[in-house]
C-alpha cells in the first residue's frame, strides 16, 4: 500500500500528479527495504545480494551492516562465505571497496568501469610512456599465478618500469582489471594483508565481456535492485550511489514497470509497485552502523535519513566513525572497544543531542544486542558519552 505524509499529500492526489511522499515516508521505505525497520531472517548471502552489496572500505563493517539487519547473525557465517569464495571484497560502486557476492562481482564490475576510468586517467598522467594495455597484460600474469601482496605486485610491474611510480602502476592494474581481496583478508577474527588476484582465477568462472545489449540488460536489472534496496529514489540518488552518470534512459525505458511519486522538493521518485511503503507512523528502533554504511551515502538528498544539521559530524579530519539511528534518523556515534587481556568489551554511545529516558532504555538495548554479536567477551558494558567532533569535511 502507497503512503505519504505531509500537507501536500492531499492536493497532490487531487491534482492528478504523482503522489508525494513525505520526509517519514521516505525514511520508512528506505529502512524497510534496507532491513533496518525489522530485522530479517535471510542467510547472510541472501542479504549482501539483496542489499546489492556492503560497503567494505575496512574490514569490519560488512559484519556490523549484517549485525544490524538479520535475525541471529553469526560473524562466521559471512566469513564462511568468504573463505569459500562465496562472496568477495572488489571494488565496485563510486569506485570503493564492497562485499559482493561472486555473482554481482563479476557483473557489477564492469558495469561501473566508467566510474574507474575516471580513477585510471589521474594514475596514468603519473606515468608517462606507460600504456594501460600492458600494465594489465603483466598484471594479470602476476595475479592469476596466485594473489600477490601490493608490495610484491608493485616491485614485479617496476621489472617492466624501473623509474615509474610504484602506487601508479598498482593502481593502473587495479583499474584495468577486475581484481579482487583474496582471503584471509576480511575473514572474521584473522588478519591479512592485501593480496590481489582476478575474479576469474578467484571464482574459477569467465569474466563476462558484456556486448552493449547484455550491458544495457545488466544496467536495466540493477535499476531494479537498487530500487528494491535503497527505494523510492531519483535517477540522481542511483548515480549517487553507483557512480554512474546519464542513467536517465535506463529509468525511462523501465518507466512502465515502475511507479512514480514527488518528494517534498518536487523531485520525481521511481519505484517498484511491489515494494514495501509502510506507514509513515511505524516505530523505527535503534541500528547500529558500520562507517561508511550505504544508507547514508546512496541517495543524492539525505535528508531521508541524516538531518542537515549532522550530515558533517560523522567524520573528523580523515576518520570516520560508526553511526547509530534512533526513530529512523541519525543521532550519533558509537565505537567498540575490546580488551582480550581482561576478557572485556565497552560499546560506548556518544549522541549528537538528548535522548529521551525511553530513546536511552531502546538504545542501550540495541547496544547489548550488538555488542553480544560481535564479541565474545565475558564483560560487555553499554555506555553513554558525549560528542565532540563538531568539524568534519
């Protein structure tokens, strides 16, 4: 059932125009199709394909992203994934780190080439005389042999081109071929360092070459998935998210199997028919998220889910820091803190404003929840202090 909210509702359906939906109608939608609204019961590879993939720029946050969507997540589940090759960490998307399941690596990847060629071209101004072609023609080499460290994969390319910039060269690998973080790097509880090898020697499979038509098909039933993930949304708010540019065409050759509304401002919103719009009135609990969670970056206005007034708190200087919602909303930081040596764990809460004493009982409750995910630790303590950084970028 299609929901709106706000005054504007009514005179939008009288006018005949697409229906408008309001800021918490938005922001309900959104939670619902992200699995925040209410915690799903799917395994942890239905998930990542469902949120078609988890932002991945360190280690821990795809655990914490499923932490906070699915019905007894296990750590180990996801990291079982990745210790059979089930699922990936490559970049993809805004030309970052995402866990993918094997599938949606080797498809995405070259969908959102343009997106990494816009990285490629900086890196090769650094090396003049250097051709793509070849760099990738010796990389791949190095990779499919076994995944090679970045040290090594730079030290082997400079054989070839003793004077040019080691990080270039890497990067210019990276960008011309689909590689991937081969284990252990990402698995829960072990450390790794980066080692870099294809998707097609990790997966065993044919990287796919698409033709236009299967390329435009890939684009097509991504529209969808993104709609069915981070809808409803503007063709803005997927460029946002993919990295992507002119993927009006997409929408509008998809226009007649979706549905169309307004946002507040005027915006057009598309949508699947089927999906979820709960009411704008549904409780919304406490999630705690990872940095650099999707739901905070895929949508050209935020606003749905980040108040202008914080929407630079969540980062100082170059850092990063874990976020929590509370009724929907962002409403602070968080940061887990763990002590093998006294077999103990501190989830500390630092929020942007007050909460209220029943805001305070439902956040502490998340947190314990939380906290008994990703820990162990025989002493586990939620507690409450205050926000200071108030500079971000």
């Amino acid at each position: 059932m299609t929901t709106t909210d706000g005054p504007r509702s009514a005179s939008a359906s009288a006018s005949g125009g697409a229906p408008l939906l309001g800021p918490r109608a938005l922001n309900r939608a959104t939670l619902a199709r992200q699995l925040l609204l209410a915690r799903a019961a799917l395994p942890a590879k239905d998930a990542v394909h469902h949120l078609v993939g988890l932002q991945a720029q360190n280690t821990r946050p795809p655990y914490y992203s499923l932490a906070a969507r699915l019905e007894d997540f296990d750590p180990c589940e996801l990291s079982g994934l990745m210790a059979s090759r089930e699922v990936a960490r490559i970049v993809t998307m805004r030309s970052t780190l995402h866990t993918l399941t094997a599938d949606d690596c080797l498809a995405l990847r070259p969908l959102v080439q343009p997106v990494i060629d816009r990285e490629l071209r900086v890196f090769l101004k650094r090396l003049p005389g250097v051709a793509a072609d070849r760099v990738a023609e010796l990389a791949r080499t190095f990779v499919d042999e076994r995944p090679r460290p970045l040290k090594e994969l730079r030290e082997l390319l400079l054989e070839e081109w003793p004077d040019a910039d080691p990080q270039a060269l890497a990067t210019v690998a990276r960008c011309t071929l689909p590689l991937l973080q081969a284990t252990p790097r990402g698995l829960w509880g072990e450390s790794g360092q980066v080692a870099l090898t294809s998707s097609g020697a990790w997966f065993g499979r044919s990287e796919p070459v698409p033709s236009p038509e299967e390329a435009e098909q890939v684009l097509d039933a991504t529209v969808l998935r993104y709609l069915g993930a981070f809808g409803p949304a503007s063709v803005k708010d997927m460029q946002t998210w993919c990295g992507l540019t002119r993927l009006r065409t997409a929408f509008e050759r998809l226009r007649p199997r979706l549905l169309t509304f307004r946002d507040e401002h005027g915006t057009e919103l598309f949508d699947l028919p089927d999906a979820p719009r709960p009411d704008p009135d549904t409780p919304a609990p406490p999630r705690f998220l990872p940095e650099f969670d999707n739901l905070l970056l895929s949508h050209a206005d935020r606003t749905r889910v980040v108040p202008p007034e914080y929407k630079k708190r969540t980062w100082c200087g170059n850092f990063v820091y874990c976020t929590f919602l509370v009724d929907g909303l962002l409403a602070g930081i968080w940061r887990l803190e763990e002590s093998t040596k006294a077999d103990a764990a501190t989830l500390t809460v630092e929020p942007f404003a007050p909460l209220t004493r029943a805001q305070r009982a439902e956040v502490t409750e998340e947190g314990a929840r939380t906290l008994a995910t990703l820990t162990s630790a025989a002493a586990q303590d939620v507690r409450f202090g205050e926000f200071y950084g108030t500079k971000g970028q």
